[in-house]
C-alpha cells in the first residue's frame, strides 16, 4: 500500500475514533501532498511523500526550538504531538552504528581526504539515508570523520 494510500484510510479511521489531535495532524500531511500534486502537476509517489514528511519533521522541530525559546511550551507540546503522527509514516530510522558504517563505505567509494570532498560524500549518502536518517546529523558525523570542526 503506498504511504499516500494509507494517509486516507489513517484519516477515516482518525474520524471513525474521533481522535481530534491525530486527525488535524493528519490532515496537515494530506494539505501538503494535495499542495505538492498541485504545484508539481504529478501524482505524489512514495519518494515525493517521504520527502514532503521529511521537510515536515523539520520544520516542526524548528517551531519547538522557537516556542520553548518563546516560553511557549503549550505550542511546543502540539508540534511534538505532529512529530509523533508524521514520523509514523517514517521509514525506520538508522541506528548510529550503521549510520557510521554508511559514512565510512561512502568516504571509500569516494577517495575523500579532507574538507573539500564533503559534498562527494553527502553527494553518495543522500540518496541511501533519505527519510531514515536526519541530514543535519549525516552532515555532522561526515564533518567529524573527515576532520572537520
């Protein structure tokens, strides 16, 4: 079933069992995909999803980072209720382990040796981590092993 498939039958069933909170997040999701099939003039396929829930998971933790400087923690708590239903339809996320083996299989592949290389290796893990690793942490771990502070 594809991830936008099971988004409509998780709203119906959002509906059916009144969960207000999982149902507007849910929605937000729909709103988004709708926005992107617009905008693309494409039907939205798995990646294209993955992507759009991605760009969601991140601007959510931004908005949780602002309301707790903000002293806002009621907004905060509601953005973290939407992580929790967005990274549902999230595919599983690397552990560290094998987040650092990719990295260094990547470096391999690459010939990379210093600083000016980073965007070989983010050139090759971006497409074998995507949606199950956060590109901000990728991007650090790769500075780290290439040595780069």
């Amino acid at each position: 079933m594809s991830l936008k498939a099971r988004l409509q039958d998780d709203v119906k069933q959002a509906m059916r069992a009144r969960e207000k909170e999982r149902l507007g997040a849910l929605r937000l999701i729909q709103a988004e995909v709708s926005q992107f099939e617009v905008d693309e003039r494409r039907e939205a396929d798995d990646d294209a999803v993955l992507a759009i829930l991605n760009r969601m998971l991140k601007q959510r933790r931004d908005s949780i980072d602002q309301y707790r400087k903000g002293g806002r923690e009621d907004l905060a708590e509601r953005e973290a209720a939407e992580i929790t239903v967005i990274e549902a339809y999230m595919p599983e996320q690397l552990g560290d382990a094998e987040l650092e083996q990719m990295i260094g299989e990547a470096i391999a592949e690459t010939g990379a040796a210093g600083p000016s290389d980073m965007g070989k290796v983010m050139g090759v893990l971006k497409p074998r981590v995507f949606g199950r690793a956060d590109m901000g942490v990728v991007s650090q771990k790769v500075r780290t092993a290439l040595g780069i502070s």
